[in-house]
C-alpha cells in the first residue's frame, strides 16, 4: 500500500483493532492504567490522567456522555482549525450538541495563507478572547489545539476532553503544554485531559508527514530518558522506573517494522499511537517532561526558535525531534565509548550573536544550569561514578543506526535537507542547543567531555 493511499476499516478490522488495542494496553504493564491511583515503587503515589483512552470508530458517539459526566454546566466550546473541522470538529461539535450542550464552535485561524497556528502565547491570547466561558473544553486536532485545550480548561477550572486527529506527538495525554512566550520556547505545567477520543480512521489517514512525525518523537524516549536517569544518578533527581519502561514492549512493534507505519497497517499505527499516549502518561507521572524530553528536543526546539529568528518556517516538531534523536545517539555512542574523560567547565556560556532578542532569557535559563556543571564535574571527577554512568546508561540507549534506519524505512525525515533546512543551520543549533534550558543533558556531558564543540561537525555531516 502507497503511503498516501486512503485506509478504510470495515467493521471486521475495527473489531480486529479493537483486540489489538487492547492487546497492546496489556503489554504495557497495566490494561486498566488510566484513571488509576497507585503507589509505585518510585516512591509517589500516581494518579493517573487522563481517565479515559476511547480509540474506536464510535469515539465521537461517547463524547457527548463523557462531556456530561465531566461538565460544570451545558456550555461547550469546540476547538479547532482550519483541517481538523472536516475531520472531527464539526462531528464533535454536533455530537454535543446532541446532548444537549450549548456549543461555540471557534475555529482557530491560520496566522497566514499555508502556515498551521502555531502554539505561542499572542495565539492563545487571541484564542481565549474567542473562546470565553465554556463548561468543558474540547479541543479536536494535534499538538497546538490540544495544548490550547489543556490552557484553556486550566483558566477556567473545567476539564477538556481531547479528540485526536493524528498520531504526530506525545502530547496528548500529558499535563504538560509547550508554549513559546516572547519567542522563547517554554513548558508550562497544566492539567492533562480527562479523556482522549480518537477515531482509528482519522488516525490512520492523518496526513502521513503527522505521522512519522509522531515516529520521530516516541523514537527519542530512550534518549530522553537516558538523560533523566543521568540526573538522577549525578545529582539525585526524582526518576521513575515504571515511568520509563512504559512503552518497552510496545516499542518493537514500530521500531522493528517501521514499514508497518509506511502501509499504516492498523496494527502499527495502533501501537504508535498507544506509545505516544503512554510517553504522554510517564511526562504526567514524573510531574515533568524529564521522560520524554531530553537533549534530543532541545535540538528541535532551537532550530523552531532559530528559524523564528531568520523569519523562516521549521518543520513539524516530531520530524526534527527524530534527526535530533539519531545526532543525541551518535554523541552518547562517542562520550560513552571514552574510558577516562578529561572532564573541564566551559567558559562558553550563552552566544548572545546567535539568540539574537532572546538571548537574555536564554542566559536566565543557563545560569540555572550553571551550579550544575560544577556538581557534574565534581562527581565525575572521583570514585567509580564515570564507569557507573556507562554501565546504566548504555543499556538504555538504541544505536544511531537504529533510529536513523527506522525514520528512513518509514520515509521519515533523517537529514537536514528534509527539514528544509541547511547543515550549517543545524549544525548551529546543535552547538547552541544547551543554552537555552536549564535542564541537564547529553549536550552538557558532551561539551564536559570534550567531544562537543569540536566533533559537532563531523556528527552532523555523519549522520545529517
């Protein structure tokens, strides 16, 4: 089957998905996860949001209900844009107001002709003026319109109930919302939905760039991770194991037949957006996006803030998230593979010529980061710490060639190029990746190894 060739499932295959849903729930260690409260041996106690995962063909008829059980009152506003109204905001507008909800239907609007809103605190304030009061909010579409539907519920104290539209990012069942603010890119904590609906049609016929944008970014959570229980060992962080294995036995279904995603084969587009949801929930139980958000997003999130600055368009963040996971693999490869580093601070600091206007805020972020260096340094420096790191860390990690052969397998992005933009622009924004947050990663190692600045270059004309 051609990747852009419509699927359609017949009533026997969605009985077939269903099974396999459920299936791919009960390797994930727990099929009644969500909505649960449970002590984990973490340490916290977790309760689990959101309550619901509906992904069947009759989603849609079961939201009116949910938004009922869940409402303050009979108001609703439905959210969406310009593509996901055809798809499932006007079903999902008449299916509440079936129920006998009074629906304001806000259509968010493209900043300009064939560019998507993007999800920036001058979109957002324009957006809750059209929004106004609502007793649930139900945003239909991908990574903006749902993270505007968690913000937009959390101001107003109500819940939202999320439909999907495509399986592009993790987002959708986390409490967190990336948000730029003043062109910086940011994350806010807010509330996860109490439910994600979503129709395996709308899913399976997402524009398949979404897609394997959503491959892109479930392929950095062990990076990701990784770089969490780096801090955890270095400096004591809180980490979460159940968290991190989540998606272990779900993984190998599109990591090891990324040509399953190519035909969107039901069953490999079931279990891609099962991992995302999941990815999702272990951002909601580490009350961060630690799990699944590492070095390998910094990368992306730098060529979104850069690419602002020049005045051009990036690309979707899942597909530059996947570029940027196969770059953090192939450093962690050459730090990891170094028997006793010379671990030296850098005098770097922030390059105020390349963050331009947010170079300020960027400094604010780093000095937070900077105690840490130090501690870094400190701890690698004695003992058995170093040979420690590599021997829990390694494990952890896939091979550049993993990650790199899967997106290419699926026709995802792999090279700058197919990012629409030059090695240099990425190389630069690997350079610079480190300076704009204060969480430690990969990127930081690396440079405190001495294998970043100076091989930068070579990786990036390796492998991009």
């Amino acid at each position: 089957m051609a990747s852009g060739q419509r699927v359609r499932l017949g009533s026997e295959e969605c009985g077939v998905l269903r099974r396999i849903w459920s299936n791919a729930a009960m390797t994930s260690q727990d099929a009644t996860l969500y909505g649960s409260t449970f002590a984990c041996p973490c340490g916290k106690t977790h309760t689990i949001r959101p309550e619901r995962i509906i992904y069947d063909r009759d989603a849609l008829t079961q939201l009116g209900p949910l938004a009922r059980q869940h409402a303050k009152g009979d108001s609703a506003s439905v959210v969406y844009d310009a593509r996901t109204a055809a798809v499932a905001g006007v079903a999902a507008a008449d299916a509440l107001a079936g129920e006998g909800f009074r629906v304001k239907r806000v259509l968010l609007a493209d900043p300009k002709p064939g560019h998507s809103p993007v999800c920036d605190d001058l979109t957002f304030a324009t957006l809750t003026q059209q929004v106004g009061w609502a007793d649930v909010i139900v945003p239909v579409g991908s990574g903006v319109i749902s993270d505007f539907g968690k913000m937009l519920a959390d101001e107003r104290k109500v819940a939202s109930i999320c439909v999907a539209t495509a399986g592009s990012m993790n987002g959708y069942a986390s409490a967190n919302v990336a948000l730029t603010v003043g062109g910086l890119k940011t994350l806010l904590h807010s509330n996860a939905a109490a439910a994600v609906l979503a129709r395996p049609d709308d899913i399976a016929n997402a524009p398949y760039e979404m897609t394997v944008a959503g491959l892109g970014d479930v392929l950095a959570k062990p990076v990701s991770s990784a770089d969490w229980r780096m801090n955890h060992l270095l400096f004591g962080d809180y980490y979460c194991q159940r968290s991190v294995d989540l998606i272990a036995q779900i993984e190998p279904k599109y990591l090891n037949d990324p040509l399953g995603i190519l035909a969107r084969r039901p069953e490999s587009i079931a279990a891609l957006f099962e991992a995302l949801l999941l990815t999702g929930v272990a951002m909601t139980m580490a009350e961060s996006s630690a799990p699944a958000s590492g070095g390998e997003h910094m990368i992306s999130h730098t060529l979104d803030m850069k690419s602002h600055l020049l005045g051009r368009q990036h690309d979707l963040h899942g597909r530059q998230v996947g570029v940027g996971t196969t770059l953090a693999a192939e450093i962690y490869r050459r730090v990891l593979a170094i028997d006793s580093p010379r671990w030296r601070l850098s005098d770097r600091g922030v390059d105020g010529g390349f963050w331009g206007p947010l170079a300020d805020a960027a400094r604010q972020e780093y000095q937070a980061k900077v105690p840490r260096l130090g501690r870094a340094v400190e701890s690698l420096s004695h003992g058995g710490t170093w040979d420690a790191l590599r021997r829990e860390l390694s494990p952890m990690l896939h091979g550049p060639e993993k990650i790199h052969n899967c997106l290419a397998q699926a026709r995802g992005a792999t090279k700058a190029a197919d990012l629409g933009c030059t090695k240099d622009l990425l190389l630069e924004c690997l350079l610079h990746a480190h300076e704009f947050r204060s969480r430690f990663t990969i990127l930081d190692l690396a440079i405190l190894a001495g294998v970043l600045p100076g091989q930068a270059g070579e990786i990036v004309e390796q492998w991009a």
